[in-house]
C-alpha cells in the first residue's frame, strides 16, 4: 500500500498538476458556477412561489439536479483527464525512459491514473460544502449522499481506467481522446436508447412485460439511469417491472463497472510494454 | 560483461538484426559505428528492455534481457537518441523524480543529485526549469538521469547528436570521467573520431549484421582492402606512372601535377608495399618519398558505406 501511495509518477504527476494556476482556476470556477446555481435556484423557488420559505421536497430537487450536473462532470471530464496520459507520454518521448526504470507496469499506470482522477475527486469533494446547503432545508437522507458519492468514485474509476487503457493502445492522444469519447457516449446515450428498443420488443405481442436480461443490462450499465434509481427507489420498483428481473440495478451497475475497471486496467498494464510481447 | 548471442530482430519481412553476435567486457567502452537504419538503435532497444528480440538473447550480467527484464533495468542506464524531458520540472526535480523511480530514498536522492549535477557540470542550473536548459545541458541531464542509480552499464544511443562542437568536447570529457570510474559503457555515434579517442574497441554494423569487431586499429586494417599510396616525385611523372600501371595490385593510379606526384590504391600486403618500392628504387626512378596516406576512422567508414568490397 505504502508502494502505490509513494508512487513516483503519482507525485510528480499531481506536483506538475498544481505547480501551474490552471488547475486552481479550474476548481475556483466550478465552486462559483455551483454557488450561483445553487443560490439562484433558492432565490427564484422563493421568490417565485412567493412563500418566502423553501420545502424539503424543493430541496430535493435541488439536490437531485446537482447530482446530474456533478455526473455530467465526471462523464465529460474524466475522458479529457485520462485519455492522453501514456500516450502524450509517448508523443513526448519520454515514455521510453520511465519505462526503462525500476517501476512495474502497474506501479505507471497506477500512478497515471490516480493522479488524473484525484483531480476530479479534489473537485467533486471541494463542492461538498455547496452540497450540504440541502441538509439546511431538509428533504435529504445523508446515506443518500454517500451512495452517490460512492457511484460518483465507482463511475470516476470506471470511466478513468477506460481512459488510461485507450491511452496505452493507441499511439496518438487524439484518437485515444476520440475513442474514449466514443466509449463514454455509447454507456450513456446509446445504452439509454437500447434500453427503450429492448423494452419495447419485451412487451411486443403480449402488451406485458416479459423477462428481459438486455433491458436490464442496458438499464443497469447507463449511469444516469442508475443513479435516477438511487435518487428515487420508486424508479428502481419500475425498472424490476419493465424487466421483470428483481435484481436492484445497482448491484448491476457495481459489477459491470467494477469488471470493466479491473478489465481496463490490466490490458494497459498487458500493453503498456507492448514492444516486449513476444510474438510483436 | 554484456553477451548478446544470436540477436535477431525482424519487422514484418525486413530485418532490424540479423543474427547479431558480441561480447563486451566489464570496466570497457565499445563504440557501435552503422549508418541510419544499420541496427544500432535496434540492438540498443532490445539491451534496454524496451524491444523483444525475434530470436536470440542477450545478457547483462549472466541476466536475460528477455527473461529477467526488471533485474537487468537496474543494472542499466539508458540514454536513447530521441528523447524528452518534463518541461514543467526543475533539473533537481527531475533527477528526484528518476530517482524514485528506481527505488532510491529522499535521503539517498538527496545526497546523490548534487553530485551528479556537478559530473555534468549543471550544478548552476539545479533550480532552472529544464524547459530553459539549452540542447547540450538537457543531454547532459539525460546523462545524469541514467546515472542516478549507479548503474554497472551504460548504453548511450548517439550521445552527442545534435550538439555543437562545444557541447560534444563536454560530453566527451564526461564520458571520459565515467570510463575512468569503471563503467562499461556501450555507445553508438556518428562522430566517428570521437569514438575512436574514447572507445577500447569497436564494432562496424551494417544492415542488421556485425561486419566488423576490434580495436580501432583492428577495424581499420580488417576493413581496408585497398590503401591509398602517395609517390612525390623529383622529375617527370611518366616513367612512374608507366612503372606503377603495370603493377597488377595498383588501380586508380592519378597523376597530381601540382603536387609533383602520383596516386593510387594498392591491394597489396606490407611485404608486397616493400617489393614494389625496391623495383622501383632498382629503375631509378625519382622518388622522393613513397608513403601510405593516413586513414581515419570516418574514411573507413564512408568506404565500407560506399560499398567498398571488405576482406
């Protein structure tokens, strides 16, 4: 354990990260963007409905809606963090070098991908004090937040190591960032529209539902219908109908994304060194 | 010791290496001379553990270089022909960073980086970004770099490419000062002369094959099938050119009137140099001197390149 958190290319990574303003600005960004989303979101529902109060449930909404936007942040970002960290190595030239080193292939990818994703996480943790603005109006059960934030990590991870493994098979990071653009659109738009076709076919003939493993595959693999599950369980009781698999989707979403991570990781760490297969 | 037996790298139909077979002792420093392409970086690749071999192996230290990889990575330094740098580090950083990498505590980097910075003459340039270091200095990082866990070999692919003569003499002087402290250093190199000065011995590759392997002097006198001999005359040149054109081991034979002398390559041996001299001394020829023009390291080169035919 001591290994990975004193992991060279870790450090070195997140030294770079910080050393330049960017990253800072960044963060100072979201935090405002948040504050004025949040803050303009009470101000209106109170002034709108006139009450001058604002309702549990109304908080809830609130929450539900930041929840959204910090999930569209980890799908749109995360590809941009990780898709280019070996493979701009490589552009650069200095790939070879580090590879010639006493570090593994998985104490390098390890390294690469943590530091890309500690950013996001530095970001979604640092919005917290914004998120518990909820806890003021009620409406919120804290466990709530740590299972989203506990699907925020899985998802960070997931999408993260997709990233890092493109970025260690392809050769150029434009075509690793394309690619891994592509694979994150295909898990949340794609599998969304695959979910309503395979629905509609289950209930094709019988007017019914039927058991359907590929609605609740699709179901189960789209975050954001996932995490509508974990917002409101009644959600949750309607796709266990449509699908007539009892199994919660969540326990889905754990497995796929847990096997896709450790998938992920280990054809990166497999390719990292790709020039040593012996039959290349 | 390095041991390289049967080395043979292919790419699709095309070979990088073909059955490529050395040995370099401990404590020596082996050029490796081949134009672009030859197999050098090839060879160098595969050493460093960065390139699988097709068939073959080769050993650092008793150790496989396909077999035991990460062993053999920390008795290596390696420095490639091409390489980057983090621009957004300083040079103590970097070096810190390497470091790490090889397992070296903050103590032991701590102590070490200041030394070596000091071995490549950067120890003023220890807080500059190495984004601002000039071409020469971040080679000499590089050097650094491979240095900083002490490493038994070093492989240095075309050390001195791209620097200007002031920046190859500061290379040299410290690849002079790593032979003196005992490395066994394998280096390839354009600057053929460089090599010569510095090397204990040298291998010729060419096409992916070893043409040629032995002391510099070794390699010139292997290599050189023909010489080039230089006759200064005190009188009219056409007697001895008619002489010497009769010779059946003189070709090329060129009268050099602004000189007052005759050229041409000879295939002969030493003996067979002594013979023609003496019948040429028995017609009374007007002979001044009669000498063999000095070849370096680079003619033999550019004459194995050119397709001269080798012995």
């Amino acid at each position: 354990m001591k290994t990975l958190i004193a992991n060279p290319v870790l450090i070195k990574e997140v030294k770079l990260r910080f050393r330049s303003m960017k990253s800072f600005t960044g963060i100072l960004f979201y935090l405002m963007a948040m504050s004025i989303f949040v803050f303009g979101f009470i101000f209106l529902t109170t002034s709108l409905t006139g009450s001058g109060f604002f309702r549990p449930d109304e908080s809830f909404l609130l929450f539900s809606m930041m929840t959204y936007i910090q999930l569209g942040l980890i799908l749109f970002i995360t590809p941009g963090l990780t898709a280019g960290t070996i493979s701009t190595e490589r552009e650069k030239q200095t790939l070879n070098i580090l590879l010639t080193t006493a570090q593994t292939s998985f104490q390098i990818i390890f390294g690469k991908m943590t530091s890309s994703i500690a950013f996001l996480l530095l970001m979604i943790v640092s919005g917290l004090p914004i998120y518990s603005l909820v806890f003021l109006y009620g409406g919120v059960d804290p466990l709530q937040i740590v299972v989203i934030f506990l699907f925020y990590f899985l998802t960070l991870l997931a999408i993260g190591s997709i990233g890092v493994m493109y970025s260690t098979i392809i050769r150029k990071t434009i075509v690793s960032m394309i690619v891994t653009y592509g694979t994150m659109i295909f898990l949340s738009v794609v599998t969304a529209f695959f979910l309503l076709l395979s629905i509609q076919i289950s209930t094709l003939g019988t007017g019914t539902p039927t058991f359907s493993p590929f609605s609740y595959l699709w179901a189960s693999i789209n975050p954001a219908i996932v995490m509508l599950t974990l917002l409101q369980p009644g959600f949750a009781q309607e796709i266990q109908t449509m699908t007539a698999i009892e199994l919660p989707l969540w326990v889905g979403y754990l497995v796929f994304y847990s096997l896709l991570t450790a998938g992920a990781l280990w054809l990166a760490v497999k390719r990292l060194r790709v020039n040593m297969n012996k039959y290349k | 010791m390095i041991e390289i037996v049967g080395l043979t790298k292919k790419y699709g139909s095309f070979y990088g290496l073909q059955d490529l077979n050395l040995t370099i002792e401990e404590g020596t420093v082996f050029g490796f001379v081949g134009a672009n392409g030859a197999g050098k970086s090839t060879t160098f690749s595969i050493l460093a553990t960065l390139l699988q071999p097709t068939a073959g192996d080769a050993f650092i230290d008793g150790m496989s270089v396909t077999k035991n990889a990460h062993e053999v990575r920390k008795q290596i330094g390696y420095m490639p022909d091409f390489f980057g740098v983090y621009d957004q580090l300083k040079a103590n950083e970097y070096l810190d960073f390497y470091g790490a990498s090889y397992g070296l505590t903050p103590k032991e980097r701590e102590a070490l980086i200041p030394k070596l910075l000091e071995l490549v003459n950067l120890e003023h340039k220890r807080y500059d970004y190495v984004d601002l270091l000039s071409r020469g200095m971040k080679q000499r990082l590089c050097l650094a770099r491979s240095l900083i866990h002490d490493p038994k070999i070093l492989i240095l692919d075309e050390p001195a490419s791209g620097l200007d003569p002031r920046a190859r003499v500061e290379m040299r002087d410290i690849l002079k000062e790593l032979k003196s402290m005992g490395k066994t250093i394998l280096i390839s190199s354009h600057i053929l002369p460089e090599l010569a000065e510095m090397c204990d011995s040298i291998g010729v590759i060419d096409a992916g094959k070893l043409i040629a392997q032995g002391s510099v002097h070794e390699i010139q006198a292997h290599l050189q099938s023909e010489k080039v001999l230089k006759v200064k005359l005190a009188g009219p040149a056409k007697e001895a050119m008619a002489f010497f054109e009769n010779d059946p081991l003189v070709s090329k034979l060129v009268e050099k009137p602004e000189k007052q002398s005759i050229e041409f390559l000879y295939r002969g041996t030493e003996e067979d140099q002594i013979r023609l001299l003496r019948q040429a001394m028995e017609r009374s020829l007007p002979i001044l001197s009669f000498a063999e023009e000095e070849t370096d390291l680079e003619d033999v080169f550019m004459a194995i390149m050119k397709g001269v035919e080798v012995k």
